[in-house]
C-alpha cells in the first residue's frame, strides 16, 4: 500500500485533433493546461474541481479522473488507495480542445508518479492506457507527448510519431460559450465518403505535415478538408461561420476537435493578431486565446516518494 501523505501533481495540455483534413489522426498539444494535485489519504476519496466543470462533474469515485487513475492501478494489480483530488481546471469542456483527454491523461500519468518506485510504466503503456479509456489515440497522444502527433492503431494497439512544430506556426483558438457534444458530431458523418474526397484528404493530409514542419506559408490550402468538417456544419453554424470568415480572408482556420472552437493555425505572429482582431470584430462573444505549441506534453512531479528521487513524463 502506498504512504498516507504521498502526493502529486501533474500538468496536462489541451489538444486540437484533427487540424482539418487530420481526421482521427493528428493532433497538437496547446499551452492551456489542466493542473491537478492528488495525495493519498485515510478517508474516503474526494475530488475538488476549480475552474471549467466546477459544479458539473462528479466529484466522487465515479470522475474521470479517479476511474483513470483507478483503471491504471487495477491494470498493474496495485491496491487502489483512497485519495484527494484537487483539480484545477483550465481547458473548457465541451469545445474541442480536449477536456476529456486530458482528464484521462491527468489519471494515468498522476497514477504513473503516485506508483514510482512500485512499478515502472512506459511511454507505450501510458498511450495504451489513455486509448482505452479515450476511445481514439488522436488527442491523448499529444496530450501525453506535446508537439505535434500521428496516431494510428494496428493489431498491435495504438501508436504515435511526435514531430517538432515550425517556429512561426502561430495557434489561435477561438472558443465560444456553447458546447458541442462530440458524439453528436461524429454521428453526422457518413459511413463512407466519396473517392475523389478521400484523394483529396490524402494529398492535404500530407501537405500539412510538411506546412507544419518545414512551410507555414502552405497551411491554408493544406487545411482544407472534405471528410468531416462539411457534415458537422449543420450542428454548429456560427462556427462554421466563423471558419468561413477566416479562411476569406486567408487564415487557416478549422474546426477544433470536435468543434464548436475555431483553431486559426496562423503562419506567423503577425497573422495571428490580424485573425484575432477579425474575429474580435465579427465575433466579440467569442474568446480569443493566442498560445503556443506545447512541446513537453504531461508532466508529473513526486512531492512524497517512496524511494528517492523524482518522477516525470
């Protein structure tokens, strides 16, 4: 059993999946971050959540923080312990910038610092951890590793190839007060789609790689895309306003995750500004955050340890 008093705390970023023509596999860790403390304790488990979800989420064993952390004790065959959760939450529900990956991410890699020293927990282990619990890999992998992430999956389970964002890439996320449920996004996608779209998405797909890696000057004709963003359309019709009014005027904008945010992957700083003053002006309701690309992904610190030294991710 681990030590009454063992804490931790664990910083996790938000995610933006899909980048457009991405779908289900590519993602980028954002400088927005859920923190989140947790220290094992004699009574009962208890969970505080600040900020995003204050009032809205459970607060018992039945969170989804907890039944991550739970989920990777049990799969390691460690007793879980009665803990107190106080998590700090920053990253909006709801709006495609990965809330409930990073709550899975929070779990696994608080679970992961709480057990160092007890057992060893890989980098592929987390990512198989996260997907189960997820569903898809294409928002746990950058929340996890940061930067820019490929996801896919084989008979084997889930992988990931982390890659370095070009310097001038310039995120804007552009968040509005609804919410978009990701469930009835996905369920207005067809089964299939036609040839000549899947053709398209390859090619821009692959342009994005490279528009994000070496050519920001590429990003809005590496952006566009014909798989999902088209159907959602009708479920979310200021934001796919907003796309619109962006890419006009050259921005490349797309939906975020699942929407109903607006990412503006601008190819410099500059750009950045001139996007955020457009929507400003159009769409003032709508909150403006200029990050940055997170290259660090989750990170957990030891405060109580069993044996000495740190643990990190």
């Amino acid at each position: 059993m681990l030590k009454i008093g063992r804490r931790v705390t664990v910083k996790v970023p938000a995610t933006s999946a899909n980048l457009g023509p991405g779908f289900d596999t590519l993602g980028m860790a954002l400088s927005f971050y859920d923190e989140l403390v947790v220290e094992v304790v004699a009574e009962p488990t208890f969970v505080e959540v600040i900020g995003e979800g204050a009032g809205e989420v459970p607060t018992d064993s039945s969170n989804l923080v907890v039944r991550s952390i739970a989920h990777t004790f049990e799969h390691f065959g460690q007793p879980m312990p009665n803990l107190r959760l106080t998590a700090h939450n920053n990253i909006p529900h709801s709006r495609g910038m990965g809330s409930s990956g990073a709550a899975v991410v929070s779990g696994i890699i608080a679970a992961k610092g709480l057990l160092d020293g007890v057992v060893e927990i890989t980098s592929q282990e987390l990512l198989e951890l996260a997907t189960e619990l997820e569903g898809h890999p294409d928002n746990v992998a950058p929340a996890l590793f940061g930067g820019l992430t490929i996801a896919w999956e084989d008979e084997v389970g889930p992988h990931h190839k982390k890659l370095f964002v070009h310097r001038g890439v310039s995120p804007l996320e552009l968040v509005p007060n609804h919410k978009m449920s990701t469930s009835l996004a996905r369920s207005l996608q067809p089964e299939s789609v036609p040839h000549d779209d899947a053709v398209f998405n390859v090619s821009r797909s692959a342009l994005l790689i490279a528009a994000l890696t070496q050519s920001p000057e590429l990003l809005l004709a590496a952006t566009e895309d014909r798989l999902h963003q088209d159907y959602r359309a009708s479920a979310m019709p200021e934001t796919e306003a907003v796309v619109q009014l962006m890419r006009s005027h050259g921005h490349a904008a797309v939906v975020s995750g699942a929407g109903p945010s607006v990412l503006v992957l601008a190819s410099d700083p500059l750009e950045r500004i001139e996007a955020a003053k457009l929507a400003e002006k159009n769409y003032p309701q709508w909150r403006a955050l200029l990050l940055a690309v997170d290259f660090k992904g989750a990170t957990v610190v030891v405060h109580q340890e069993i044996n000495a030294g740190s643990g990190g991710n």
